[in-house]
C-alpha cells in the first residue's frame, strides 16, 4: 500500500524528479489512487498531485514544469483516510508556510486527537489524511530544534500506528530524512546519490547496493552520507546487501503485461527456488534456516499463516508437509490468527508465506507467534521485507520481483519452498518420509520442463476464456490439493476480471453449492491425477457427471492420459502427468493465464486492479 521513493544527488544526469517519477513508475503496483512528488525549488518546496494513476501526474508535470533540483521525494498512494482526491494526495505541506513536505505509507492511528490539539493550536489543514498531522508534527519540531532529523524524531514519539514517513525542508537542501516503524523502508546506496524506497524496486534502475533499515530506525540522506538513528537517539547501523535481480526484471520485457510476463516466468520461479538447496549425496541442505536441527527435531505442531493467494500455497503444502513429516499442520488466515487464543508453545512451528515480506496481517500475527514463544521462519520472495527480520528464520524464494498485483510466480515458488522445508523435517526426523526425500526432490526438479510444457498448450485456453468475456459467474471445484487451486482459481478471476467466482471443494457439492448449478453455468474441475489414493479420482469424475446432468458447462483439468473424463467435459485442458502432491504446481497455470486472458479481453488493467494494491501494509 502506497509507494515512497527519495532521492538526493547530482543534478547533471536528470534532475532529482526525473529520478523520483522513473521510482514511481516502478512502485505504482504498491497503489495507485492518486499520485505526487515535492522537490526544493530555490527557498521553497515545489509540489505537484494529482489523482489517479501516475500518467495524470505526468501530465500536470507537463503543464506545469518541475525546477532541476537535487532532492526529491514521491508518493503513490492507495487511500485509506480520505478519498482518492488531489488534496488528499500526497505529499503534504506542514507548517504554517509550508516550508516542509511530508509524505507517509500506513495508518497513523491517534491522528484524530493529535489533529484536534493542532487545531486548537491554530493548524489549519488542507486533507482529510492522517498523514497531515504528522507533516504538521515535523514542522513545528523543526522550529524549535532547526534540524531535520531530530525534527523527525521528536514527531514520531507521538505517532501510534504503522508509518513509513519521508520529509524534506526548504531549509536543508540535500537532505532527505526518513523514519519506519511496522511500514517498509530501504536505503539505496548510490555514488554521489543515494535512495530511499518502499522497495529497492524504487532505485533498481540505479543501483543494486541497497541497506535494510531496522524497526523503529529514522534515516538521514545526502549525496555522500547515509545515518541511521533509533527512534531513542542512538546511532544504529544498517544491514547493507547486493540485490540479486536488475531492472530489467523489472520490466514487461515484451509481455503485454506483467502478469502475462510472471505467469511466463514461472518455470524459473520453481527452478531458482529448488537451486542449491542439495549437497552431492542429494540430502537437503537449508543453511538459511537459523533454527537449530534440534529444535525442529522436536517440533510438535506446524502452523502456517498467511493472507490471499499465500494462504492457498499454504494449504496446498499442509497436504505434503502433513503426509511427509506426520506432524499435524494447520492453516490459518494471518489476520484470524493473530486475534483469537492459538494453541501455540514453543515446539510449535509457525511458518509465515508472504511474496512481499510486508503484509501487515501476516507481520501482525508473526509477532503474535514470536510472543508466545513459537519458533517462526518466514517464506518469503523480497529481501530485506519486515517479516523475515522480525523471524527466528527464513527461506527466500527466488522468483524475482513480481510487479502484477495478482499473484502467480511467487505462488508456484511459495509451494515449491514448502515443500523443501517440509521435506527437510522429514529427513531429520527420519521415518517413513526420509525415504521419499530424494524422490520428490527429482520429481520437484521435473516441474519447471512440466510447466513449460502447460505453458506451451495455452492457445485453447486463451481461446475460451476471449469467448466467456461476457461471462457473469465462474465455479471452480477441487478436491485434496486441488482444492485450493479451485480456491486460487476463483481468485484469480474475481481480483482481476472482476467476475463473481467461487471456489468449493468437490466433496462439498452436494452439501450446498450444487444448488448454483443451472443450465451453461460453466465451472472448471480440478480433477487429481488418477494415481491419488482413496479413488478420489473417480469421486470427481463422478461430480463432473453430477453437475453436467444439471447442465453445467465444464471445464475439466485433468492430467495426460486420463481418459475417463472425456465423455463428461465439454473442454479438457491437458497437463502433464505427475505426482498428485506437486500438481497444483501444474493445475493452477490454466487458470491463471484463463483470468488474465479474459480481463485483457474485458479491457481491463490486469496489472493494476480497481481498488487493490500489491502490497497490504495496514491491517
Ligand atoms: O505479499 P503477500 O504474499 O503477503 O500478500 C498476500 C496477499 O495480499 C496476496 O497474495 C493477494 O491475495 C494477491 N493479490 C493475490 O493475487
């Protein structure tokens, strides 16, 4: 939710808003309601918004020219107090002349007291956003200390909630102060420039050196200097670090959209996430994983946490983790987790999912774990993310930057990290699940070809999903694994087609939704490979027939040479064979390219969908 980029450094190769705007470009998935930038023009600071996407504040750039200039700041906004308007957008002026410019990601939560003792002070305010009041906070402490930084800091003591607050001075050219506190915030670290972003996306067009930022830490950039201070006071370093990808990952690279280029790419995802994780002799090796072998010896229980498309990764890897390691494994929704009474001690597992790092449900209830005493590692795609620092460990997937709000590499990638750390357990725990270790992983080292062959058969799909445009309600059904695909599927389609959809477990059929079932309702059918125990193959072969003697239009997914869905689907969409535990890694690429194929053909901005945002910072 909202993007932040900052920027101090020479002038000769385009100006500091010519840098700040190539960052906003790059973070705008992170929200796009409303868009601006200020930057020291002379002894005043110069501001520009507007509302909607970035394009329209380009355009008031083009009218209304922006001073060459060192020091910059930017904003992309998803709101949350106040309307999507130009005066709600940021970045805000404080003080009574306006010689500061402020802009924030996250929720200030006191703001309605503090904003009530400004005005009795004589503030006035233009927005109806929380983060005025702390523009005002930081310019009144700038009148008494004279110093930026300690402006920043003597504000911050009053703020209750979650920020990321960026601020500069008409006074103090070439400085760029920043503070966090539960809200992203990283340091680019430039020669005679450095950056600060919501994500290193901000500067990746720049440079890959980059340093996290601890919590509750406030920045202080120059061209030449980088300071770090504890909200208290004391000086505190930073955590510098190389980033493994460049801006051309960055970019569509060709693809129509990024979610095509993602959906693309998710051989790699799978293939980056398996590399190195085996020595010689083909044993798991997971040295990231700082949690002693003793300690994961004894766990007892494994709870997976997670919001969105990371919860149904989840829930897939609950039927691998379960079935490999014998430990029971449940799986919740973060922002449930963190506000009931789990049963969770110390030999309790907790394992967060999350593509940014920085999902604030799932940032919440991992620091509710950490409480109660659990041991928490974090899967996650983004270095340097808050989840992984605040965890006794993690394990990085390695898809690269996913830029499209709807999910699909990082989730193929959080499965397959799953299914290693499950895996790991298993090997040390011995038993029954040692033994098939090196099996899964040659046949985990199989999917990327598998997916790239999927990839490769999509012509049909897309053909069938142009065709449904028009198409009101979608069903999706799955049983074991592919339950949660029918659930991802069914996401899919409602973030971005905006298409009503439903995803149900196959058993569940007849306990309720079978009653949606009417003539040409179309519904997809996740069917399990044929060699899934208990015949649950036949079981879904049966609804197929349920729902089409109901006239159902049905779409069935079903692996090669699984021939006795035939004379029961009107479509049958062909993956190859595999093992039942790693299918979803297959059975959920037609989905994703059906949904992102039928709102290209609705018109729609599959990348950026009305009303969401990449990354969800405040609970
Ligand atoms: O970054 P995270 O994985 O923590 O994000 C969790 C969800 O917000 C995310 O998966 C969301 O559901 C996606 N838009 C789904 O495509």
């Amino acid at each position: 939710m909202c993007g932040i980029v900052g920027y101090v450094g020479p002038t000769q190769n385009g100006t500091a808003s010519d840098v700040v705007m190539e960052g906003l470009a790059r973070l705008e998935y992170r929200g796009y309601d409303s868009a601006g930038i200020a930057t020291l023009d002379g002894d005043t600071v110069a501001i520009r918004k507007r509302s909607g996407k970035l394009i329209n504040l380009r355009a008031e750039i083009d009218a209304h020219p922006l001073p060459p200039t060192t020091t910059a700041i930017g904003h992309t906004r998803w709101a949350t107090h106040g309307g999507p308007t130009d005066n709600n957008a940021h970045p805000h002026r404080g003080g009574f002349d306006g010689r500061l410019a402020l802009i924030h990601n996250g929720i200030i939560e006191n703001f309605h007291s503090l904003k009530t003792r400004l005005v009795d002070t004589g503030v006035s305010f233009s927005s109806e956003t929380d983060t005025e009041v702390a523009a005002h906070l930081v310019a009144a402490a700038y009148e008494r200390t004279g110093d930026l930084t300690e402006a920043m800091r003597a504000a911050v003591a009053h703020l209750e909630g979650a920020f990321t607050l960026l601020a500069i001075h008409a006074d103090q050219p070439g400085v760029v102060v920043g503070a966090r506190r539960n809200s992203p915030l990283v340091v680019g670290l430039g020669e005679g420039a450095n950056y600060l972003g919501s994500d290193v996306a901000a500067f990746i067009g720049h440079t890959r050196e980059a340093m996290e930022l601890g919590q509750d830490q406030i920045v202080t950039i120059t061209p030449t200097s980088v300071s770090v201070i504890g909200f208290d006071g004391t000086p505190a370093e930073g955590k510098a670090y190389h980033v493994d990808w460049d801006a051309a990952a960055a970019e569509k690279g060709g693809f129509p959209s990024f979610m095509e280029k993602e959906i693309q790419d998710q051989p790699h995802a799978v293939g980056d996430t398996l590399l190195g994780r085996t020595d010689a002799q083909g044993r798991l090796m997971l040295d990231e994983l700082r949690i002693s072998e003793e300690s994961l010896r004894e766990v007892t229980k494994i709870v997976i946490i997670a919001c969105g498309t990371s919860s149904y990764a989840g829930m897939v890897a609950k039927y691998a983790i379960e079935h490999w390691t014998r430990i029971p494994c449940e799986v919740e929704l973060a922002h449930e987790f963190r506000y009931r009474d789990p049963v969770v001690d110390q030999r309790t597992l907790v394992i967060s999912l999350s593509q940014s790092g920085e999902t604030m449900d799932t940032l919440m209830a991992v620091k509710h774990a950490n409480e109660l005493g659990a041991l928490t590692v974090a899967i996650c795609n983004t270095h340097g993310s808050t989840i992984p620092r605040e965890s006794d460990a993690v394990l990085y997937t390695h898809a690269g930057p996913e830029i499209a709000v709807a999910s699909t590499k990082a989730f193929v990638a959080q499965i397959t990290a799953c299914y290693l750390l499950g895996l790991y357990l298993a090997q040390l725990r011995g038993g029954a699940g040692a033994g098939q270790v090196q099996q899964v992983m040659r046949d985990l080292h199989d999917i990327p070809a598998k997916i790239e062959t999927v990839l490769g058969r999509m012509d049909r799909v897309r053909e069938i999903a142009r065709f449904m445009a028009d198409t009101r309600s979608v069903l999706f059904l799955g049983r074991h694994v592919g339950f949660p695909i029918a659930l991802e599927g069914a996401l899919k389609l409602k973030e971005i087609a905006y298409i009503h959809a439903e995803g149900f477990a196959a058993g569940e059929l007849k306990h309720g939704p079978i009653a949606l079932i009417e003539p040409g309702q179309p519904v997809f059918v996740i069917v399990p490979s044929p060699q899934t125990p208990h015949d649950l193959h036949a079981k879904v072969v049966s609804n197929i027939q349920e729902i089409r003697a109901r006239g159902a239009r049905t779409l069935v997914i079903a692996h090669d040479g699984d021939d006795d869905v035939v004379p029961f689907a009107d479509e049958v969409i062909r993956v190859p064979e595999c093992p039942p535990l790693l299918a979803p890694l297959l059975t959920i690429v037609p989905l994703q390219v059906f949904a992102c194929e039928l709102a290209s053909a609705k018109g729609l901005d599959v990348d950026q969908p009305r009303n969401l945002a990449k990354s969800v910072t405040v609970e």
